[in-house]
C-alpha cells in the first residue's frame, strides 16, 4: 500500500512538474511573440514616418516649383521698345518668341509725343522705369485684355513697382478710369492727387499743361 501511494505521489509530483514546465514554456513563447511583436510595430512606425518624409518632401517640392511659375492672369515679357509714356512694344506675348505686341497701360492717359515737353517727359520717365530695351517686365491682366485697336491690356510691373502708378504719381500721365478693368483704380488716383498737390509734371503751377491728352489728340488728329 505504502509503494503505491509512493508512486502515486510521484505520479502527481512529476504532472505538477509538466505542468510548471508546460506553464514555463507558454511563459517563454508568449515573451518572445511579444518581442515579435514589438519589432513589427517598430518596423511599421517607421515605415510610416518614411512615407510621411516622402510626401512632405514631394509637397515642398511642388511649393518650390509653384513659386517659379506666373498665375494665369500675368506674363513676362521683354521690351522691345517705348513706344510712349502709355504704350510698349514687347516680345513673349505670342507663341512665336520673336514677334511684336502692342501694350496699352492701364489706367493711365499720357500726353501725345507732339505735346512737348509733356509727352517726351512720360516717354522718358517709363524708359528708366523700365530700364531700356530687352529688359523684362510683368504684366498683369485686367477683366478686358484687349481694347479696340487690339492692343494687349496691362499693369507693368519692374522689381515689384506698378509703373502706371509711378508714371501718374511723377505728373506725366493722367490717371483715367475705363471699365471693366478697375482693379487699382484707387492706387491711380490717389496717386494723381498726391501730384496735382505736390505740382509734379503736369501739375507744375508755373508751367501747367493746358490740355488734357485727350484734348489736344481730337484738336490734332
């Protein structure tokens, strides 16, 4: 009787023994799929940032590229030539490089190269604004971009200064407003004001200009 209840203590010694082994075992494979476990979650977050980084660098990328181009309401063309104190003789505009364009500015009325010294003087002022021939300016677009005579509509802009308003603020053009395009209308005239009470140009007390361009274009045409 003694001997089998030895062996029967033995019996449950060596089950509880598998048992804590068995326990043991799960202990060590459930350890180890949690190291797993953490690698893979560790690759993945990483991977994540990866992609994070690629498009965040294809983002400023596609910034940096956005910056070299114009909106669709301005072009950069090169001057080929002054043609008045309101009008330019540009290439760029067509797809052909090297063909001419006629420019009006907008806004802006500058006196007749026959109405001396008034019109050599608008003439002169926008060749230094420019800075001469083949030099590039930016025009902008207003809501009509041609008028009767198919000249090409624009604000010239040269090292971000709106010559139509230099050239009205100096009192060598007149500011004159004409639908639709008034998007600096107020730039122009309060420009024309400051002239007129600093007497620039046209404005001079001493030697005024007694016609407005318009005037002395239909008393000589």
């Amino acid at each position: 009787m003694r001997n089998k209840q030895l062996e029967k203590a033995e019996g449950r010694g060596q089950e509880a023994g598998s048992r804590e082994q068995g326990a043991g075992g799960k202990k060590f494979y459930s350890l180890r799929a949690v190291a797993t476990i953490g690698k893979f979650v560790t690759v993945v977050s990483l991977g994540n940032w990866v992609r994070k980084i690629a498009i965040l660098v294809c983002l400023l990328l596609l910034v940096s590229c956005n910056k070299n181009q114009l909106p669709n309401n301005e072009a950069q063309v090169k001057v080929a030539r002054v043609a008045s104190g309101q009008s330019l003789e540009v290439l760029g505009m067509a797809e052909q490089p090297n063909l001419i364009s006629q420019v009006r500015l907008i806004g802006v009325d500058a006196p007749d190269l026959r109405q001396k010294p008034w019109g050599e003087a608008a003439k002169e002022q926008l060749e230094n604004l420019i800075g001469g021939a083949e030099e590039l300016v930016t025009l902008e677009f207003d809501l009509e971009a041609k008028d009767k005579f198919e000249r090409t509509l624009a604000y010239v802009w040269k090292n971000k200064v709106l010559l139509n308003e230099e050239l009205v603020k100096q009192g060598n053009a007149m500011f004159v407003g004409r639908s639709p395009n008034h998007k600096y209308d107020q730039r122009l005239e309060r420009a024309q004001q400051w002239a007129r009470l600093m007497g620039q140009g046209m404005w001079n007390p001493e030697k005024p200009m007694r016609l407005t361009p318009a005037e002395f274009r239909r008393q000589n045409l």
